[in-house]
C-alpha cells in the first residue's frame, strides 16, 4: 500500500507498506494476462506498471491483485487496492462509488461469435432465443438486460469463462468490449470472430478510491506523460499489434 507521508495515502487496511497495490484482470489477452509463470503482461499491465513508476513504485515493488468486473469498486472502497486499471468503463453510476483518472483507451462494446456461426450478425439476431454471455457487475450485462430484455443473458464471473462455454456450444454469443473479444479471437486462431458494429462507447479509466484527488491528479498526469513520451504508443503496439488496428490517438483525460 501507499506509504503514509507519500502525500498519495488512501485509507487503506493492510498490506506491504513498502509496496503499491494494483487490481487488474488475470485473462484478458492483449489487455491483461497473468501467464503461467506468473509474469503479467498486456496494455492494461504497461499502463499501471507506468503509472505505478511515475508514482515512485518501480515493478518489484508492485503487487497485483485479481480484479474482477464485478468487484472493482468493493476492492476500491475497503482499501484492497490503491488503484484499479481493468478494462474499467468510466461510468456516472460507478462514479457514485469510486472515482476515475483518464480515460486513457476508447473501447466499444461488441459479440463474439463461432467462426462458422452464420446465424448471428449483429444484436437484431440475439433476440432469436440466442443464448448470450456476459460478466456480472460489467457494462455490456447490464446493457444488454436494459436494451435487449428478450436476449437469454448469463452472466459469469470472467470473460474467459464465457469464452470456454462459447467454444462448447453451452452459449451463443459472447459480448463484452471489442478490444477484449479482439484478444480471445487472436488467441485461438479460426476459433471465433467478432460480428456487428460497436454499440456502445466505453472509456476505460483508472479506478481510484472515491475522494482521493491528489492520487487521481497524479495519475492523471502519469497518463498523459505516458502518452507524450511515446510510452503508450508503444505498448498499443505491443500489445494489439500495428498490423490490425491503426493506433488511435489517446482520449482526452477528464481533468
Ligand atoms: N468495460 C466494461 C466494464 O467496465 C466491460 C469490461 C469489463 O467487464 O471489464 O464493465
């Protein structure tokens, strides 16, 4: 946790004082992805290990915390992290809770389908009695329970869960933000492929527990000393490869 007298600390319980704690996915590949070794890797990781070192952290004195969608803001709000970088969709009702550095990666929501589904193209087709999988507590469930109440939505607790069922045919379709299903797509090659339009827009922010403004202004200004210095072009490359997406320009933090 962040040291007392660091001038960042939060009200936070436990852990090593010496060390910054981090909540971040552990299998979404090219955003963040815990391997077998136990290394983490992906944009997400690049982004926090960043900020971390701006904050004075260097990566041996980070430690990581699996942070699922659906418990970003209770491991913000009990003090189990100091700073959240998980596919996190700025949003006013999560606002309520936490607050947010960024946005610093534009996202948008979309399905995953098998690659030889020809049945479904777009959300018009989920109504047909599909069975669609999402993540309790994310955006696109609750998207999807609000916009399209005759989808058969199941929600489980991680994408890749949702990932393996589709590769089962347990379900039908899985949606969550593009970039995310891009990456399961990538991992299995001829396996899955992404169909329809973005029907959302999600900005991924940096959750920080709610009312530490010194800590959500220093990572502001990680954020775009990130992307001045050419950092976070790079791990954008890295980590989705310059061959599929054009880089996009950053957006614009929330100041
Ligand atoms: N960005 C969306 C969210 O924050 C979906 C991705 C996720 O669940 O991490 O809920």
């Amino acid at each position: 946790m962040l040291a007392a007298g660091s001038g960042l600390s939060v009200a936070c319980t436990a852990h090593d004082p010496g060390k910054i704690t981090v909540g971040v996915k552990f299998d979404q590949p090219g955003l963040s992805v815990k391997r077998p070794d136990g290394t983490l890797g992906g944009f997400d990781v690049d982004v926090a290990r960043y900020v971390a070192g701006r904050l004075g952290y260097p990566p041996e004195r980070i430690a990581w915390i699996e942070a699922p969608s659906g418990q970003r803001e209770m491991l913000l709000r009990n003090g189990q992290v100091d700073y959240v970088v998980a596919t996190y969709s700025i949003t006013d009702s999560r606002r309520q809770k936490v607050d947010f550095s960024g946005p610093y990666l534009l996202a948008g929501q979309s399905l995953l389908v098998r690659a030889d589904d020809t049945d479904i193209t777009g959300t018009a087709s989920l109504q047909r009695h599909k069975r669609l999988c999402s993540v309790s507590g994310s955006t696109p469930a609750q998207r999807i329970k609000d916009r399209y109440p005759g989808v058969q939505l199941q929600r489980y607790d991680t994408y890749s869960a949702c990932v393996e069922a589709l590769r089962n045919n347990a379900i039908d379709a899985v949606t969550t933000d593009d970039v995310i299903l891009a990456g399961y797509a990538a991992q299995s090659p001829g396996a899955f492929k992404l169909v329809g339009d973005r029907f959302s827009e999600e900005k991924y922010g940096i959750g920080v527990q709610k009312g530490n403004e010194s800590l959500r202004r220093r990572i502001n200004d990680a954020i775009e000393q990130m992307e001045h210095d050419g950092s976070w072009r790079a791990a954008f490359i890295d980590n989705f490869g310059a061959a599929e997406f054009a880089v996009p320009d950053p957006p614009p933090i929330e100041r």
